[in-house]
C-alpha cells in the first residue's frame, strides 16, 4: 500500500504586541517597557522568530526578530496590512458585576469577537461605579480587553466606555440595526431571530437581579427585542459572550475569512 499523503503543515500564528501607529510606519520597531518584557521575558521570543505588532486599530505590522536584550525585543518590519473593521459591529451594554466579574466578562467577550463593550449602572447592579472609582474601574475592563486582545490575535482592541445610564442605553438601542434585550423568560430565542449583516446590534446584559421593568419597558420601547439564550439560566458576567457567539456565527462573521481577521496587504516594510 501506498503511503497516505502528509496533511499540509500549519504555521503557528505570531503572537501579537502593541505599539502606537506612528512606530507601525517604520522600517524597525523596539519594543520596551511593559510590551519588551512580555515578548523577551514571558514569550522568550528569539532572533529570526515571527512577530506581529497592532496599533489596535486596524493596522498590523508583520515582523521579524533581529535583536533581544533584557526586556527589550527589536523587529525589523517585512509588511503592513490594513485590517477593515468588521461588520456587523457587535456593542454589549454588561451591567456592572460584583467584584472581578467585570473584567472577566470583557476578556472573554474581547476574546469571542465583541467590538464595543458599554458598562451600564442598571438600577440592581450591587456594584456602583461613582466618582474617581468609576475611572480606575473603567481602567481595568480596558486593560482587559488590550491584553485579551492581544491573547487572541486581534487587530482590533475594543472599544470600553461607560457607565452608562439607561436612557443612554435606549439611545444606543434606537440608532441600532438590531438590539437585542437578554431575558430567560423571553419567548424568543436569540437564535431565531433576523440577523443583519450589517450595521450596529446591541446586547443588553443585565444584573444578576435581573432587568427592572421599569428599565425593560424603556429599551423596548426605544426597540430592544426580548430574547433568550437557550433552556439554562447564565452568570450576568457569561451571557454577554454567549450572545455574542450566537450573532457573530448567525450573522457570517464567524463564517467569512474576511470578517475573522482576514487581513487586507496595504505595503511592504
């Protein structure tokens, strides 16, 4: 018998670093600092090996490695690619969790493919973000979505503000191309409903309490869908991905290479 042929061998994809845009119009680029001592000391990367480094806003600069020191990686660039935004743009409003939950829920969201994460002060959130705590809390969910980012290979960091009160909320929700209100008692499925290939869709995650009426009634009257997940009961920190999944997959981005982080080649370094 003849020998099967070899599956095609996969190249690993590079890890992934940050730096701001105007260093991606370079021939070289140093890492140091935080960013040096991740890709020298964390990753070990060494001479010759792959690297790829975003501005997290579209623009990638694929590199090679000519030089390592102590927390410090030097890259010569070999091309930039110009990677589109995606459509349709997925924003979930996550209503403020206990604890660490937060950040949790937005690294797992930056990681399925969420581009826009608003913080929402619903009226049952324990959780309060108020005065200088709401800026060292915004902070963190930032933070955790550059590093889950990065952890996934994305071109794109999205994009995390609040908080946010409801009629704010209802207004992002009016100018949507579909908005969609997370409620287990709903009795739509999430994954039955009409998604579009374009435009914003909303995700509304409430607390752990659950949606007050009077705030479920003003979302849906500014057009928010009721729907529910499935026949289980989600963690207000894992519903947001879970929803994000289902529109992501029903809407193609999940099927197009274009919209996965398929990258455009705008110029050789």
């Amino acid at each position: 018998m003849g020998r099967a042929p070899e599956a095609p061998s996969r190249t690993p994809r590079p890890p992934v670093f940050l730096a701001d845009h105007a260093e991606l119009a370079l021939g070289s680029i140093t890492l140091a600092g935080a960013e040096g001592r991740h890709a020298a000391t964390v990753r070990r990367l060494a001479v010759g090996e792959r690297a790829d480094v975003t501005d997290g806003a579209g623009t990638v600069a694929e590199c090679v490695v000519t030089a390592v020191r102590p927390a410090v990686i030097e890259l010569t660039v070999l091309a930039r690619q110009a990677v589109p935004a995606a459509e349709p743009r997925i924003v979930v409003a996550q209503a403020i969790p206990k604890g660490d939950r937060g950040e949790l829920a937005v690294e797992i969201m930056t990681e399925v493919g969420v581009d826009a994460v608003v913080a929402w002060q619903a009226e049952r959130c324990v959780a309060r973000w108020r005065d200088d705590r709401a800026g060292r809390a915004l902070a963190r969910w930032q933070a955790a979505a550059r590093e889950a980012a990065k952890q996934s290979r994305r071109a794109w960091i999205p994009d995390v503000a609040g908080p946010e009160t409801t009629p704010a909320i209802a207004a992002r929700v009016a100018a949507a191309g579909l908005s969609v209100l997370l409620d287990p008692d709903a009795p739509a499925m999430l994954g039955s409903l009409s998604i579009p290939g374009h435009g914003e869709i909303v995700v509304i995650v409430g607390p752990e309490g659950g949606v007050s009426p009077a705030e479920a009634e003003a979302l849906e009257r500014a057009g928010a869908t009721p729907a529910r997940l499935g026949p289980t009961v989600l963690r207000s920190s894992s519903a947001g991905a879970v929803a994000a999944a289902l529109l992501l997959a029903g809407s193609g981005r999940w099927g197009d290479p274009a919209s996965q982080g398929g990258r455009n080649r705008a110029g050789q370094g």
